[in-house]
C-alpha cells in the first residue's frame, strides 16, 4: 500500500534540512514498526519520497511525504503510531492512501501559499502599504539575480519572477512589523522563495524591511490547476 | 536566556542551523530552576564531533536521571556562527533550555584531544566566564575538565578550576553532590574545591600546588600547598561494568554525525600493550560486560534512538572473548527490524573478516589494516604484535571475498627507526599490491585501489616512549620526501599527516603549567579549530611560540632522562613509571611482551579484575 502523508515542520525545526528529514521519518518508522518497503539491492533503504525541499529557515503546516508499506494498516493507526513517536514539532496532520498512478508530490503541488513578517526599518514614514504592493504587482518585469551551477563553476543569472508570483497582499501592519500573504510558483516552472519576495519589495518599493528578521510559514500547497 | 529573536537570526545566516537547536530525540526538557546543581556539559569542537562521543551520551544521562541535577550542552560554534554570536551579542548557551553557560553551577568540559584546547579558552570567552581560574570568584560557574588528554592536566592548569581523572561514572555524581551541599551553606569556592581535592579521589587542583624548576627548564619539585591535599592523584575506575550506569537511551541527532548509530561498549582497557598507545596504558585493565548485559542494553537503545546500526566500540573490539555469540545473539534479535551490526576496527586476521562479512549489511568495498611500522624489527619495538605473514593472510583473505580497495595505516618517527624501516612501508604496500594482481585473473575482481597512509608519531604521557624526542618537522619532511620519492605506481595512493600539526600535538600533549602561556597568546592570536586542516595556522602558532618564550625543542624533541620529573609524574594512571622504564628498554632492545590475557607482566595496577580472568 502506498500513503500520502501531510505534516508540519514547526518551531526551530524549521532549520532541519531536507536529507535530515528523510532520515528523521527512516528512523521513526523503525521505531513506530511501520511496515515500510525497501529497495532492491546492495544498500537497500525505505521507499519514501518529499516534496520539494521547503527554503531551511520557514516553517510550514503543509508538508508531504509518500511511503510504501509491504502491508495494509489503517490510516488512523499509522498516524497515531507515527506521532507517537514523532517530535511534537514534526506531526502527521492527515493521510490518505494513494495509488501507483498518483502523480509525486514535488510534480503536483507546484504552487505555494506563505504567510511572512518581517520588521519595518522605516515604521514612521507614512505609506500607503497596500498601495505600494499593488504597485509593484503592476510591473511586468521583476528581475532577482539567482545563482546557478553551470558545470562546475556557479554563475549568476538574472530570472524574471513577476510570472511566478500569483498573489500579494498586506495581511496586516502593527508594532513596527508588517505581514504579507503571498502564493508563488514553487517547482521546476518557476520557484520563488519567501526571501526573494522580500528583497524584490524593498528594492522596488517605498517598503523598507529588515531581511534579517525574516519569518515565513507555509500555510498551503495547490496543485497545477490552482486558478486565482 | 539569551534573546531567541536574535538566535532566530543568527541562525538563518549560518551553515547547518540544527547544529544549535537542540531538541533531539532523548533530550532531557528538565526545568533548569528547579534543579539544585546545574552542570553544563561542553565539548569543544563541533556538534557533530561532540555527538559521536560515546562519554557525552553516559554522562547526559547518568546527571539527567538524578532529580536534584540536571545536565545541558554546548558545543563550540563554527567560525560562522560565533561570528554571528559576537555581533549579535548571544553569549555561549546550552542547547536544552538556551541558558547562558556562564548561569550555570558547573561547566564540563571533555579533553579528548589536544587541539581543542583554544576552543575550549574560545568557549570560556563566548560565555563571557574570565579564562583564567584566578579571575573566577564565586559569581562565575566553576570550570572542570576530564577525559583521556587529562591525564596530563598541565598545561590546562592555569585555566581549569578542577580536573576529574580516569572513568567519571563515579566521580562526577560524587562531585555534583558535594556542589550541593556547598550550595546550600554559604559557598566558598576554594573551600569547595579544598574538599573535592581531600574527599573525592579522582580530583585534582591545580591551584593547591606549585611547581619549581631547575636553570634547564626541568622541575625541580612540586610542592602541595595546602594540608591533606594528595601528593599523588589515583585515577578513577570503575571495577565492574556489568553494575556501570548505562544509559538506556541516546540523543539522537537530526544532522549528520561522524557516528551515526548505537555505540555498544564491550569493555575497557586493551590487553595488547602497544608501546605508542596512550589509551592501551591509562585504560588498563581490561574489564568486560558480559553478554546478557549487552543485549539488553541494545534492546533498550534500539527501541529508543530507532538506529539501523549498532556498532561494536571498544578499544580493539575483535578482542571480545565472546564476540562470536554476542554478534550472533545481536543478529538474531534485531533480524526483524533490520538492525544491522558494524565493527569499527579490525584485527589483522581472517576470524575478523569473516565476521565481518556476515555482519555488514551493506558491502564495504575498502578494509583498513593497521601495520603501524614498515619492518618486523620495527613493529616489535613498538610491541605491534602482529607480523607479515597475517597481514599477508589478511589481505589475500579480503581479496578472495571481493574487497578490492585496502587502506593501510604506517607511522614515522617512532624510537630506532632507520631508513630501512621506511623503506618497508614502501615494499608492503607494494607486497599487498602484487597480491592483488598475482591472482589468476577470473579472481581479480573490483578495481583495485591503495591508500598508503603516514602519521607522525607523537610520543604520548604514560607510554614507554614517554621520554622519547619527536623528530623535528625537518626530519619529517625529509622522511615524507623520502616516501614519495619510492612511491610511483598510480594504484598506490601515498598520503601523510602535517608535521607541523603533530608537532603542536607534541608540545602540548608533554607540556607542563609554562604551556598555559603559549594556548593563552594562541587563542588571543586567533587559533581555533586547530585539529581542522582547514583552520589549523601554523603561522600563528609560532608567532604564539615565541611571543610566550618557551622552547619548542625542550616540549617537543628532547629526549628525556629516566629520573627527570615529568609534569605528569603526580598521577597514579596504572602502571608503574617503572613498568615504563622496563618497557622502554624492552623497546630499544627490540623485544616484546607478551599480550596480559596470556600472561601478567606485573605493570603494577592495584588489584588488577584482570587476574585469575584470562590466567
């Protein structure tokens, strides 16, 4: 049977790489005695496969794996020995089973939804927040410079990411802090990270925010047919 | 705590943020205010060194599972970290409840290597605590330190409040406890350490004495200070590991470590007596579990780290007297959940490849043999007890199961050695090459690859070679020159240490209390990570040398005589100086001993478990 698992990646877990994931849910199935199916051959490991890598640094409440088991358990009974097990940072939120045809998660679920705060460098300045937003939203170029392995050397190369942001908005402003909801391209077509989105809006805009006191969550994942 | 906001940060600037998160698998969550001792455990090196360190996971647990004490841990930051930590003004913390070190009672620190020793001044200065023991008054933690390099404290003495000798299982809980009972009166910290230097064995001040020396650099005596403070500091050792603490559970890191599974320890101690082996002498004796402790110690960490791998570690686990039912108990028990078994180390002999092949799992494609000397006449100086015809027998025995890519571990510098000698490392890894290839050919099977590997030989305290002069960074370069130059076949891969690091290694590792100085003018000239190649400064260090007026030659090169005072003559490691003495001679003379599960050579341990074991 195969299983298609949502979880959360919270807290300064956030800060888990993608292969210390892999190995994380490995271990837990040993301890959880999920019967999960290994691969043929000389170094044999567990059939289970993630999403796209989530940027290290952003939380998320809507992460995916697929495994294979070599039996049929419930879906209750799998999430509940999993999270028993789990760290309460990490926690399967719902599961269903899926078949051999189901498209991988990293080919489906393309397009990404964030909530990110940051701090404003300049609170006192009045601004239209929204204004500026929309602002920005109306060019038809934002060019971010993205470093690229091309061979063995790494070059810099300039991707226009205006086709790749669907949404942008003020999801608030207090304290000193400002909140955006954004959903963005996050696969082979286009990938914009939380960061990028960030330096675009104080490059162009009369926003200025401090980078460094980024925090960003993942709050939702579309697949290709996601239409605003 | 330190402010999480700019942890946050920090830690989105940095390579690997989860090496300081904490939050592992088995981590303790205990409120640090309610605890009556607070011990903050510190490693000075890298999280992932720290984590494959088999005395971390004991010590965690053994505190953690007192209720009064509680044990959290810090490892050094990497240069891009402690960057950060400066600019952003986040003192050293703890990984558990990111406390300031410097708010706890007591911080630990482990010495297992003596390249650390900047890290550990960088750690004390990145937790804000004075670096100098005399600076600390009682607002600050006291400063301890134990572990193998320990056994020489010296040249640490200007900076460690408190050294524990030998095994800690013991010793540290009997310290917590008398932290407590100061903690509750009035605390005095010299009066704290007056009674762990006079009730605990094991403890050593270094302020309770003060060394004289002679016109020529030598000691002239060490005078105790204070009254009923020991002459003499006994290691601790625990006598039966059967009865030892062990943990039933281990942190588990999210990040990649060196060990990335169960360390079963088998025994302590090593019966082979191998002349250049530190651990091999202030070990001994060798104590064993026994079978049925070991597997249920491996059920129980099995069930709660969710490892693959339990490896087997001791000294030289081949030695095992039950391996062969203790391997297969493990196999059988954990078939189910595909738990594997490893051996890190291999005695040159068919019985651990044969083990070995029914063990691994995975299919290693390359063995590591460890000759250690190029001749016969070498290896007995050094008491190598193994000779050519097993390490022939070895490797044809590992090509015969498939294994096509053999490493093999030489040292240069060690006492007599002549070129001839080194011509031998030459002509066996040459040997282990034709073996190879004069093999009819359906059986040459892989691609057959070599590493020939050359270390310089540090002479170490409480070995035979004790006194032995390193050769100097020339002499060694002179003998790597020699090496490349009879090195020439594209399947042998010729690779050797840094002479240069061995010779700090030296200096430090046979200093006395003057050494202080030159770790102290090292670290303010920015040395850190020193056993990192990538960070090592050699530059720096002799610029540290001469800035502190020490003579390099009289640590590092100098051969001393048999009734000089060693700075380390103060501790009762084992065996006797005289045993050393004897052996040494034994050594120069090119004879051996005998192995002491065949025979007891009489190196002189008070009540030895091992008589009446093994003869």
């Amino acid at each position: 049977m195969k299983i298609r698992a949502k979880y959360t990646k919270l807290g300064y877990l956030k800060y888990l790489s993608h292969l210390d994931l892999v190995r994380l849910f490995n271990r837990s199935f040993i301890r959880a005695d999920i019967p999960v199916r290994y691969s043929e051959g000389f170094n044999p490991h567990p059939k289970l496969s993630l999403g796209n890598p989530l940027p290290l640094g952003i939380e998320s409440v809507c992460e995916y794996f697929d495994v294979e088991l070599t039996e049929n358990i419930e879906l209750n009974e799998f999430n509940n020995r999993l999270n028993e097990v789990l760290p309460k940072w990490i926690k399967i939120i719902e599961s269903k089973e899926i078949d051999e045809l189901t498209p991988s998660i990293s080919s489906t679920m393309c397009i990404t939804e964030y909530e990110i705060s940051a701090d404003l460098t300049n609170p006192e300045e009045e601004i239209d927040y929204s204004c500026e937003i929309n602002r920005l939203l109306d060019f038809s170029n934002i060019d971010i410079e993205k470093k690229k392995k091309k061979g063995k050397n790494k070059v810099t190369i300039k991707v226009n990411i205006r086709p790749f942001i669907l949404k942008l908005s003020i999801n608030g402003v207090y304290d000193g802090s400002i909140k955006f909801k954004s959903i963005v391209l996050t696969g082979e077509k286009g990938n914009v990270k939380p960061s990028e989105l960030l330096e675009v809006i104080n490059k162009n805009t009369k926003i200025k925010l401090d980078l460094d006191s980024m925090n960003a969550r993942k709050i939702a994942s579309y697949t290709n047919e996601f239409e605003e | 705590m330190i402010n999480i906001k700019n942890l946050d940060k920090a830690l989105k600037k940095v390579e690997k943020p989860a090496r300081y998160i904490g939050l592992e698998e088995n981590s303790h969550n205990k409120d640090i205010n309610h605890a009556k001792v607070k011990f903050a455990f510190a490693f000075p090196d890298v999280y992932e060194v720290g984590m494959s360190h088999l005395g971390l996971h004991i010590l965690y647990n053994l505190i953690n599972d007192q209720q009064d004490f509680v044990c959290e841990r810090t490892f050094a930051p990497w240069f891009d970290m402690e960057y950060q930590m400066r600019d952003k003004n986040i003192e050293l913390y703890t990984l558990e409840s990111k406390e300031e070190v410097r708010n706890f009672d007591i911080v630990g620190f482990t010495l297992q290597y003596e390249l650390s020793y900047t890290n550990l001044l960088n750690m004390l200065d990145l937790a804000k605590i004075p670096i100098l023991s005399k600076d600390r008054d009682e607002t600050f933690p006291i400063v301890i330190a134990g572990g193998p390099c320990a056994f020489n404290p010296e040249p640490l003495a200007d900076f460690i409040d408190l050294f524990l000798i030998g095994e800690g299982e013991e010793a540290t809980l009997e310290l917590l406890e008398l932290y407590k009972k100061h903690k509750e009166g009035d605390f005095n910290k010299k009066e704290f350490l007056y009674d762990a230097a006079t009730k605990i064995e094991g403890i050593y001040v270094p302020s309770f004495y003060e060394i004289f020396y002679n016109k020529d650099n030598t000691i002239s005596k060490r005078v105790v200070l204070e009254s009923k403070v020991p002459e003499i500091i006994k290691k601790r050792r625990v006598r039966d590991l059967d009865k030892m603490y062990c943990p039933e559970r281990m942190l588990v890191p999210y990040i990649e470590t060196v060990h990335d599974r169960i360390s079963l320890e088998l025994f302590r101690g090593c019966t082979h007596g191998c002349r250049f082996c530190e651990a091999g002498f202030i070990y001994r004796p060798i104590r064993e579990k026994s079978v049925d402790t070991l597997l249920c110690q491996a059920e129980k960490l099995v069930d709660s780290t969710g490892y693959d791998t339990i490896s087997l570690s001791s000294l030289s686990s081949c030695d095992y007297t039950q391996l062969d039912l203790l391997i297969h108990s493990l196999l059988d028990k954990f078939e189910d959940k595909k738990v594997g078994v490893s051996l890190p180390s291999l005695r040159l002999d068919s019985i651990s490849i044969d083990i070995l092949k029914e063990i691994e799992r995975v299919r290693k494609t390359s063995l590591t043999f460890a000759p250690e000397a190029g001749s016969q006449r070498l290896r007995d100086v050094i008491n190598k007890g193994v000779n050519e015809s097993d390490l022939e027998m070895a490797v044809s025995y590992a090509f015969k199961e498939g294994y096509s890519k053999i490493k093999l571990y030489f040292m240069m510098g060690l006492p007599t050695e002549t070129e001839d000698d080194l011509i031998g490392i030459r002509d066996l890894s040459y040997k282990v090459k034709d073996m190879f290839f004069n093999r009819p050919k359906e059986e040459k099977v892989g691609n057959f690859q070599l590493t020939t590997s050359v270390s310089c030989f540090v002479p170490k305290p409480f070995t035979p070679f004790q006194w032995h002069g390193q050769d100097s960074i020339e002499k060694f370069y002179d003998k790597i020159d020699l090496l490349k130059k009879t090195f020439k076949d594209p399947k042998i891969k010729f690779n050797y240490h840094d002479p240069r690091v061995s010779y700090m290694e030296a200096i430090i590792s046979r200093g006395d209390r003057r050494i202080s100085n030159l770790l102290l003018k090292a670290w303010e000239y920015g040395c850190k990570f020193d056993g990192w190649s990538s960070a090592f400064n050699f530059d720096i260090w002799q610029k540290a040398i001469n800035d502190s007026g020490i003579d390099p030659h009289f640590y590092a090169n100098r051969t001393r005589d048999f009734d000089e005072i060693l700075p380390w003559d103060f501790i009762n490691a084992g065996p006797t100086k005289k045993t050393l003495i004897r052996e040494y001679n034994k050594a120069l003379d090119g004879n051996i001993t005998p192995d002491c599960r065949e025979v007891c050579n009489g190196c002189g341990i008070d009540n030895c478990e091992m008589r009446g074991v093994f003869n």
